[in-house]
C-alpha cells in the first residue's frame, strides 16, 4: 500500500460541503427536484473515443452532466477534460486512480483524496464539491476520509450497465424503469485499466454516444430533462442515502 502524507489542513476541513451530521456512509443518490430534471453522470473519463462522443450527443440536446474523472486520465487528456468543461459540464473527483478507496487505510485514504482533489482543481480553476468512489465502494472509513477531504460522495439510482458487455435492452432497463424527476443516472465516458492501477479485462463493445442518446431518448420520452448534479440543486435538494458496500437500504434525505 503506497505511502502518502496526510497533507489536509483546515482549509479541507471547513470546505466540507453538505450538512456535518449525516450519518455514516450518507450520499447522494437522487435530487428532490423542482423541476422535471434527472441528473445524468459519467465515470472513468476523459478518454478519447468516448468522451469525445458523449460530448457530441449532450450538444445535440442541449443536456448537461456531471463528469466524474480520474486523475490519471486528467494528466494526459487535459485538452479533452477542457473541452468538457467548455461545453458546460460539470466537473467531479472519481479518484486519484481506480484503485478502490476501501482498500486504503483511513490516513492514507484521506491524503490521496485531498492531493487529487487538488490537483484536479489546479487545472478546472474551480473549487470541486462531488465524489463518486471507484466500483462504488465505500466503507464507514472511508467515507468519512472523504468527506474530511472536502468533498460529498455521490452514488446513483440507475445503472447503464456500459461497464460490461450487456444488450440495449439490459443497459437502457433502470432508466426505463424510474419513477418521475430527481434520479441520478450512472454511464462511463471511459474504461479503467493499467494506467490506472487496475486490469478490469477488456473494455465492453459499444458507442458510448449512442448509448447517450438512447438515453436522451428515454428520459426526454418521461417528459424530463438531463442535467447535472450542480443545475439540478439549483432548484431541488439532496436526496440520500446511506450507501455502504455497493448497497443502498436506508433514505436519510
């Protein structure tokens, strides 16, 4: 397990976001909405060939998402994470790498959550607020490491399944299947591997643009729109959950 010095100050600490006194494990997965808004996410990103298309298909409606990157990728597709952030989306922290942060012990996963977030805001030139943990992942430490680095975590209410092999039909099932605004939608512009300290396999076989727009479909089909996180609280407020372990079972909204 890598060294890494715990460099958070109190400058991390009062950033915090959100309410103190959530339960353990308490994140964000829908949006009490205002409007007729779903919030729509990416993960693993930038990565040319898919970003790139997702890019092309939000422009073509008119949406708008929360991209949450990985360090890793941002250091060398820092013209690619620009163009995302020229086209109005917003950014968020997936992580220093993949490496799941449950893995790590407290200290250490507290530091490298604080030295990404860092960094990534070095190059958005903005304060970053969203956490979203690799695989989903979290443990009662660290989410809290997390949210001692200054950030929220957000998890989801649908799943696109783009990070397996699956038909249109499997992929497109939980966006199909959710009842009015306020969802949080989870798709991949990107596929972890080497580079980010993980070997997951091959990446899945699919458009990611194509599949944006299937879901652009869908949900414009509900009479609602894409959006943000950012957008969607705008107007609405934070719907969680305590979200432990990859599960969801109590609302703490």
């Amino acid at each position: 397990m890598d060294a890494v010095e715990d460099r958070t100050d109190s400058r991390d600490v009062l950033a915090t976001p959100g309410p103190r006194d959530l339960p353990t494990g308490s994140s964000v997965v829908a949006v009490e909405a205002a409007e007729p808004l779903v919030v729509l996410t990416y993960d693993d990103g930038p990565q040319p060939g898919g970003t790139d298309a997702v890019l092309d298909a939000l422009a073509e409606s008119g949406a708008t998402a929360t991209f949450f990157v990985l360090v890793t990728r941002v250091r060398v597709r820092r013209s690619l994470l620009e163009d995302v952030m020229a086209a109005g989306h917003e950014i968020g922290l997936h992580g220093l790498d993949h490496r799941r942060i449950t893995d790590f012990d407290p200290a250490t996963a507290r530091a490298r959550t604080v030295d990404a977030r860092r960094e990534l805001e070095d190059v958005v030139g903005r304060s970053v607020r969203w956490f979203r943990p690799p695989y989903g992942g979290q443990s009662p430490t660290s989410w809290a490491a997390v949210r001692a680095a200054g950030l929220d975590p957000v998890l989801w209410s649908a799943d696109c399944r783009d990070w397996l092999d699956a038909s249109d039909d499997e992929r497109l099932a939980q966006v199909r299947e959710m009842q009015g605004a306020g969802g949080v939608v989870l798709a991949h512009d990107g596929f972890a591997g080497p580079l980010d300290g993980v070997d997951d396999g091959p990446p899945p076989r699919l458009d990611r643009g194509r599949l944006t727009r299937m879901v652009l479909e869908t949900v414009t089909a509900k009479g609602l729109r894409c959006c943000s996180v950012e957008h969607a609280l705008t107007t609405g407020e934070p719907v969680r959950r305590v979200w432990l372990d990859g599960s969801s079972p109590s609302s703490t909204s």
